[in-house]
C-alpha cells in the first residue's frame, strides 16, 4: 500500500439515513463538491443534483454494493472517489470515478485514489475496471476510438487513464434538444412513426411501473446492458426482477424526481418491444435527462425508437412544461439511435470516453 501524499485523506463516506441527519455534513459537502466539479468540467449546471436528490441514488441495494470517499486535503473537501460493484453471481467489474477540483490538481489525490479503487476492486474479485470521463474539446493531439468513431483530446484526463493502464474503448456523445418550439416537428414525426409501427400501440406511465408490466419491463432494462452497443467494454449481463425495479423505482421516487416511460406493445403479442425514459428532478424548471431507450432486438425495423422518443417528448411537454431542454448519451458508433435524435433536434454538446482496465 502506498502511502498518501501529506495532507490528504481519503475518509469513506457515511450514507445518513436523512439529509437534515445530524451526521449529513460530510454527504451534504460531497454533494456541494461533485455539483461545482461537474461546473468546471461543463461550463454549464445542467448535470447538478440537490444533495437530497442524490441521497435516493446511493440508498442501498441487492444489486450493487457502492463505496463512496470524500478526498480531502488539510480538512477541505476537494472531491470525491466511487467505486460500483455490481452483486450478481461472477460478477467481473467494478465501475468507477475520481472527480476533484481543478484547484486540488497536481497534487497526486488522483493517484492514490486510484491505488484505493484498485485495490479495493481487487480485494472484491473483480478483474475488469471501467470509467467514464468527459474530455471537453481543444486543439492539439487527439486520441480515436478503436471503433472507429470519434475520437477525444489526448487532455490530461486522457493521460492519466492511459498512464495507470486503461485503453479507450468507446466515445460517448452527449447531445441537448432545446424544447421550445419543438412540438410541430416531434408530431410529424410520430405520424411518420407511426405509420410504420402499425402493429404496435404506445403505453406510458409515472412510478411505480404497473404490476401488469413489471416483469416485461424488467426484462427491457436488463437488454440495455447486452443490446445497446458497447465497442470493446466487457459487461456482465445483469439480472433484472420486480424486486430491483421497485429499488429503481425508489431511487427516483424517494427524492421526488419526476420520471415518465413510454413504451411500444406488439398488439398481438403483446410483448413490451421498446422503452424510453425521461426524468426531471422536483425543481421541474430544471433540464431533463433522457436515461434509458431501447429497442428489443427482435423488435427492430419499425421505426420503434422514433415512435417512442417522440411520444415520451410530447407527452413531457404536456406534464413538465417548465424543463426548457432535454440531454441525452449515445454511444457515437450507434448511428441509428444517433439519427434519430439529429432528426428530432438533438445537437452535439460534448463528448467522453469510456476507458477499460483488465487487472493481471
């Protein structure tokens, strides 16, 4: 074990059972940190949450174990260090983050925070380590994607991951849609949808998923991990059940975020054949995110990923008139998930890299 640089500590973060909680101070301060981090990463506060807010996320569940520290240098928080590990049987990997001010560089708090990740994945069993990093752009030397497409600055971030072993695998795009004025486009589109989805219906709903569609529903979200497009990632496939949808279900519900699924029913069948999920959080004049979207494999080329983007945006106008935009992520090699949403409005805003380290 190496030792830490003078003046740092890596102290676990406790998880209080409310924010107003007397022993709070430490979650309320890392929430303060990763909501000013993420500013000077951006430029931008579309991706702060309220510490209450992110309390909900890091309740625990059967489905992963998440270890949390605040870094912090002489007494002051200047960041924090995540390390995910999912629980289902053989589970290879952990997934993990390092955020720091800018201000707190240079002092090799990233260095032995990543000592403690990998060590502490090791000691778990875990072989495969992934991150993900927004690489804002700027001149000079860039680094492709081995899928051959996009590509990301070889920036400071970039050189730490390949300094500590990591290989680029994958780019993922960032895109925003303004939604003022959006609507006489988003209905031609879904009458186009619509004309070629015939042989399915929309249905949509808020938390909690209806008990008559738990099930299909939570085998839609455990196809995101094995369907949608992941370049060289290695993933685990993941184990879904109405027992982790109702702890899904409380990580939003339990902070008062708003959360709309829009799905597409094969009428004859009636088989949940595509999904999409939008989600505000209780200041709904606040962006919204547009999480999980997927076409069952066996579903595709009806036009299903329009048809359900496009009714989840309309029905959102109507129920959250006050969110001004949407933003949304893609994996850049995933052209037909990327068309769609260039066709509805969605423009580039950043990028980042999804980086992989198998541990010898």
């Amino acid at each position: 074990m190496n030792a830490l640089p003078p003046g740092l500590e890596l102290r676990p973060l406790h998880i209080p059972a409310s924010i107003d909680s007397p022993d709070a101070a430490d979650f309320r301060e890392m929430s303060r940190v990763r909501n000013l981090v993420y500013r000077e990463i951006a430029g931008h506060d579309d991706h702060a949450m309220p510490a209450d807010e992110l309390l909900a996320v890091y309740r625990p569940t059967a489905a992963q174990i998440r270890l949390v520290w605040i870094a912090l240098w002489d007494g002051e928080v200047v960041g924090r260090v995540g390390l995910d590990l999912p629980q289902e049987d053989g589970a290879r990997t952990g997934f993990w983050l390092i955020e720091l001010r800018r201000s707190a560089w240079g002092r090799g708090i990233g260095r032995a925070a990543h000592d403690l990740i990998e060590r502490t994945a090791r000691e778990h069993g875990r072989t495969i380590l992934q991150s993900w990093a927004e690489h804002p752009a700027v001149d000079g030397p860039q680094l492709d994607a081995p899928t051959g497409f996009g590509r990301i600055p070889l920036d400071r971030s970039a050189r730490f991951y390949l300094a500590a072993g990591y290989t680029l695998e994958q780019i993922v795009r960032q895109s925003r849609l303004e939604l003022a004025g959006a609507e006489p486009r988003l209905r031609a589109l879904l009458t186009d949808a619509e004309a070629a989805a015939s042989g399915y219906r929309i249905i949509q709903w808020t938390l909690p998923t209806p008990p008559e569609f738990v099930d299909a529903f939570a085998y839609m979200k455990s196809r995101m991990i094995t369907d949608a497009p992941s370049a060289g990632l290695d993933h685990d496939e993941e184990v879904w059940d109405a027992a982790r949808v109702a702890d899904w279900e409380r990580s939003y519900t339990d902070a008062d975020r708003h959360l709309l699924v829009t799905v597409a029913q094969h009428v004859d069948s009636g088989e949940l054949a595509a999904f999409n999920e939008l989600v505000v959080g209780k200041d709904r004049t606040a962006v919204t995110h547009q999480e999980d979207t997927l076409v069952v494999a066996s579903h595709r080329g009806h036009r299903l990923g329009m048809l359900v983007k496009c009714a989840g945006l309309l029905a959102w106008r109507e129920s959250v008139p006050e969110s001004p935009r949407v933003m949304t992520y893609n994996a850049e090699e995933n052209r037909p998930m990327l068309s769609i949403n260039e066709t509805i409005g969605f423009a580039p805003l950043a990028y980042e890299g999804a980086w992989q380290k198998v541990l010898a």
